[in-house]
C-alpha cells in the first residue's frame, strides 16, 4: 500500500511495542497548550510533554478564535464534572498561550498579501487578517485578554501568555497566569 504515511505508521509500530494507555483523567500538568500549526512548533518536544499531561489546541497562528474559546469552555466543564472534587479548590488549569517568531502567518500582516491569498482561496480578508502573528509578543498579550474577557470562561481557569522563539528553541513568558 502506497502512502507517505508508512514511514510513519513504522514509527508507530515501534512506539506501540512499549506503551502503556493513560486512564482519563485532568491533565497532570494541569495546563492547556494554545499553539500555532507550524511543524517546528512542537508542543511534545519542545516543552518535553508526556501522554496525558496536556490538552493541546492548534491552529494557524495558535489564535484564540471562537472554535479556540468554544473548546476550552467545553474541556473545563468536562473537567469540574469529572474530577471537579479532585483538583484544588480555585483552579481547574491553566491555559498558556504561546506565539511564535517566524510565523508563515505573519504574511497576512500585509494587506495586499492578504487580498491574495483571500481571492485564490475563497477566505474571508477579516479571518484571514485576524489569524496573522506578525509580532508574537503583541498578538499572545491580546490573545490572552480575549479569552480572559470571554462570558464563556470558566473563573476556574487561568490564562497566560508565552512566545516560543524558533531561533534559540526558548520560550519565555510575556503575560503571568491570572484568574478573569
Ligand atoms: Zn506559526
């Protein structure tokens, strides 16, 4: 069977020879990553992630979106509803939104860019504008005021704001956790 998955289904095989299920349960580091798509931007490895120790939402840009706030709003009621007893009493986790230098994104920063990219692929100019990460410091700051803002977070949730830079594989911290 030919498709550019067999190397990887190999890789599979080889991690499936030694693993060993994790039971649901809170996330044992209790943090949610919100991260850009980007392939150099791996949540796993660069912030040395294990099997059940992060939910981890991805997009372009790692944008806080309504589909983004939509997601988190669900995972903490799933959460209070499951293990709600089991945490501690102020905070279900922690959300960190990290940024990054470099983003393929940040090309939708320039208008007559955007206008292309909008006319050959059928996206709205707005939804394109408003998932461009042209200076991740700035973009991560109102990314985190949105979902700090949102009716729909949970008050059992905090939010913080970190940019990843591809150059040295650092990420550094922009906005400290806080509560809504
Ligand atoms: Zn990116």
């Amino acid at each position: 069977m030919m498709t550019r998955m067999n190397p990887l289904l190999g890789r599979n095989e080889q991690f499936a020879r030694t693993y060993t299920p994790v039971a649901l349960g809170l996330p044992a580091a209790q943090v949610l990553v919100v991260t850009c798509l980007d392939h150099r931007v791996e949540p796993a490895i660069v912030l040395g992630l294990q099997l059940g120790e992060a939910p981890v939402i991805r997009n372009a840009g790692g944008r806080v979106t309504p589909a983004v706030i939509d997601d988190i709003a669900y995972l903490a009621f799933l959460a209070e509803q499951l293990f709600g007893r089991q945490g501690p009493a102020d905070t279900l986790f922690e959300v960190a939104v990290v940024h990054h230098t470099q983003c393929g994104t940040g090309f939708l920063a320039d208008p007559s860019f955007r206008r292309q990219a909008a006319e050959a692929t059928g996206l709205a100019e707005a939804a394109l504008e408003a998932s461009a990460v042209a200076d991740p410091h700035t973009t991560v700051k109102a990314d985190v005021e949105r979902l700090l803002t949102s009716p729909l977070l949970s008050p059992k949730v905090s939010v913080s704001g970190h940019v990843y830079d591809i150059a040295t594989g650092r990420v550094t911290t922009t906005v400290d956790a806080r509560h809504p």
